[in-house]
C-alpha cells in the first residue's frame, strides 16, 4: 500500500498564484490605461435678457375708511318704542330706524294745534267788531277811542295768531324728533337698544355707514412721501397679493405725524369688491416705473456676498459658460433688477446652475425665447416656481 503526502497540492496552488501575481505586476509595469473620453456638455435651459418695465414700489397696511358713516342718537329721551331696522339692513335716506315714545309730545302738538284754533277765532272776532265800530264811527255813533281800541285788538290777536302757529310748527318738529331717520343712505350697523330701554340725546342707537365709496388711508415714510405727488396710482391688494382695486392718491398730508414721523396718504375708490370700512388690508404704492432688465432669481449664484450669474456664448466654435458678476437692484415677485454686469441679449443658465463651472461646456436645451416676462416665468416653472418676473421695491 502506498502512502500520499497531502502538502504537495498546497504548495503547488500557492506557486500559481505567486506566477499570476508576478505577471499582473509585470504587465502593469510596462503599460499605461486608456485615458477615459471627456464628458458630454451639460443640457441648460437659458433665458435671453430683454428690457421689461420694473416699478419702485412701496407696500403697506392701510386701514379702510367710509366717507359717510355716523353714529346715530335720538335728539329726544323718551323709551324705544319700536324697532325698524336689523343690523346689517339697507337703508335709504329718510328710511325710519327706530321710534321713540312720542306720546308727550302728541299731545303737546295737539294743545298747540288748539290755542292756533282758539286764537284765529278771537282774531276773527275781532275783525268784525272793528268793522262794525268803523260804520258807527262813519256815522258818528261812536268815538275815536273805540275805534283805535277795536284795531289795536284787532293787531294783538294777529300777532298771537302767529305765535301759535309758530308754536305748533315747533311742536310738529320736535314730534318728528320721535322717529329716528337715517341721514343718508347706507348699510345699519349693530342696534344698541331694545324695545322698552330709555335713550337718552347721548345714547347711541346705532350707526351708519355707506360703503359704496370707501377711502383707504396709508402712513408711509416721509422720505418716500417727499417724492410722491397726487394722482400717483396706489392699489389694494388681497391676502395673496392680487391687485382687486387701483385707484389714484388724492390726499397727502402736509406735515408727517410727530410721533412717528409718517405721513399719511389717502386715496378714494369705488367699492365693488366687497370691502368693509375700517378693515385693514394690504396697500401698494407705485412711485416710479422705468425700462430695465430682469434677472430670475433662480439664475443668481452668490459667493462671499457677491451675485454672479452665468452667461452663456459662443467661444473657439463651442457654446461655453461665463461666470460673471453682476449688481443687482431690487426683488420682485420672481426676478431681480439688474443694475450693471449684463446687457440685453445676452444668455442666461437658469438650470443645473450648480453642476456648472467657469468654462465648462454646454448644450442649450432649447432657444431662447424672445419676450423675457414668458421666457422667465416658462424656465421658472420648469425648475419648480411659478409667475413672472416683476421689479417691486
């Protein structure tokens, strides 16, 4: 029987894999790796700068006032008689809103009605006895004196004719005192007083308020104000910042607010919209409007502070990026205002801004639009923002 030695397979393996080891490093050694193939240019989508309008605005909070609106007072005391209105309602001018007891002053009417009756009778009665004492004192039957005292009555009764007359036109007055009507027409506010209170000439009952035209009044900095004039359009803006009425500046103050040194700005408007006196709401100024390009925001890169965006042109027959540093102005809704660093028709990266180098090839992914205020809003939206650009202050 013959016996096998079992380290002989062993030893003979690892000599192979010395062998494949050695000639792996001989091989690399004496070759080089192929060097790998540059990468294709980046897809960029561009925007081409073109001159838009760009307003110097101003935004505040205005408060809403109505150009007619009172509170309401009885200009009697009495008890509320009976309610006419209910908050809310509208009324026309006249419109009756509530009654005061009016039962005093009735019947004070009534006795002025009756002393006017009873004083035209002694008038009349002394009329015909002055006629008959003037054809007796003709015919010599009776004296001078009588006739002198007959038209002296005669006068005295007249004049107290037209007191009572007088009197009774007050009485009539103060009885429709009684009846509380609006002063123009408008909308009632909140009823103050129940049926069966006492009102008194300082009670208040109500109000009301027209809100057909409504005036909006803004503070804004008297720096700004020095520069703004009359007829300078302001607009009132909703919760999501959309225009719901423009309407011209008619008033600003000539002097500002001692305390806070701002001046106040009113402009009027017609209210279609719904609005409420006294609400506040969001109001813009547009001092100024002007030509000038427009830069999205999306295409700004910043380093240390300073903006710079990325211009795209044609170099040594490729289309290769340019940093570039730029001076903006203002932001609006999507854009910036570009003060100096780029020109009109110049080509922006507005994608993939950060994936690119100063040089670095590309391939415009598609051409450039031509008006800029689609182009942005068209590269903005693809990037995932929305709207135009503007140039608000």
């Amino acid at each position: 029987m013959r016996l096998v030695k079992k380290g002989r397979p062993l030893k003979a393996m690892m000599m192979g894999v010395w062998g494949a080891a050695m000639v792996a490093g001989s091989v690399g050694c004496g070759g080089k790796p192929p060097a790998k193939p540059p990468p294709p240019p980046r897809e960029v989508e561009v925007v081409r700068l073109a001159p838009g309008e760009v307003r110097d605005t101003g935004e505040y909070l205005g408060t809403l006032l109505s150009r007619q609106s009172v509170n309401v007072l009885s200009q009697v005391p009495g008890y509320v008689r009976k309610i006419h209105v209910r908050p809310g309602q509208k009324v026309e001018q006249g419109d009756a809103l509530l009654d005061v007891d009016s039962r005093e002053a009735s019947a004070a009417l009534d006795s002025a009605r009756a002393q006017r009756a009873s004083s035209e009778v002694n008038l009349e009665q002394a009329r015909r006895t002055r006629a008959r004492i003037e054809s007796l004192y003709k015919e010599g039957l009776a004296s001078a004196q009588e006739l002198e005292q007959a038209r002296a009555q005669v006068d005295a009764l007249e004049a107290s004719t037209r007191a009572a007359a007088a009197q009774e036109a007050q009485r009539a007055v103060q009885l429709q005192y009684n009846t509380v009507r609006a002063p123009f027409a408008g909308t009632v506010g909140d009823v103050l007083v129940r049926l069966g209170d006492f009102v008194g000439t300082t009670t208040p009952l109500t109000s009301v308020a027209q809100a057909d035209v409504l005036e909006v009044s803004v503070a804004i900095p008297s720096e700004r104000a020095r520069s703004l004039r009359p007829e300078t359009p302001l607009e009132v803006l909703d919760s999501n910042g959309q225009v719901l009425v423009t309407s011209p500046v008619f008033f600003v103050a000539p002097q500002a607010d001692p305390r806070t040194q701002l001046v106040e700005v009113k402009a009027a408007f017609r209210n279609t919209v719904g609005l409420r006196p006294s609400e506040l709401v969001r109001a813009r100024i547009i001092y100024s409007t002007r030509s000038a390009l427009q830069l999205p925001a999306l295409a700004v890169l910043r380093q240390s502070g300073q903006p710079f965006a990325l211009v795209v042109s044609e170099k040594e027959g490729q289309t290769v990026v340019n940093r570039r540093p730029v001076q903006l102005g203002a932001l609006g809704a999507m854009a910036y205002v570009v003060e100096e660093g780029l020109k009109p028709g110049d080509r922006v990266a507005v994608s993939s801004l950060q994936a690119l180098r100063d040089g670095s090839p590309v391939k415009v992914k598609e051409p450039a639009p031509a008006a800029p205020p689609a182009q942005a809003e068209k590269a903005i939206q693809a990037n995932g923002g929305g709207g135009a650009a503007g140039g608000s202050r």
